[in-house]
C-alpha cells in the first residue's frame, strides 16, 4: 500500500497525523507528508481512516497491482 498527500489541496488540519502519527507526520512547509513507504500492514487500516476522514481529500492510498 501506498499513500499521498497533495500539498495543493492540503490545509494543515493534521487530522491524519491524529488518526495516524506513526505514517503521517507535519513538517515546516505546514502540510502533511507520509514518512513510510510503504505502508507497514499494521498501519493500513489507520491510512485508510486517514483518508477517509480528511476534510479536503487531500490524501489518497494506492494498493499494489
């Protein structure tokens, strides 16, 4: 599994890092960025929650062909 974040639609609400501080973390820029890669099978369900509750969508997870 991999996630995203998309700087452009990013407001810093760091809901995902709530949900998820072991995959998402806030840097200086202000916005949220996935600190793994990929997505330990421990921490996928919170990644999905995170997406799922991110008020502007701005994260998006991927599963492996």
């Amino acid at each position: 599994m991999k996630a995203t974040v998309d700087e452009g639609l990013c407001i810093g609400c760091e809901l995902c890092v709530d949900i998820c501080p072991r995959v998402f973390e806030m840097q200086d820029d202000g916005f949220s960025h996935v600190m793994v890669e990929p997505i330990p099978s421990e921490q996928q369900d919170c990644v999905i929650e995170a997406e799922d509750s991110c008020p502007v969508t701005a994260i998006s997870v991927e599963e492996p062909p």
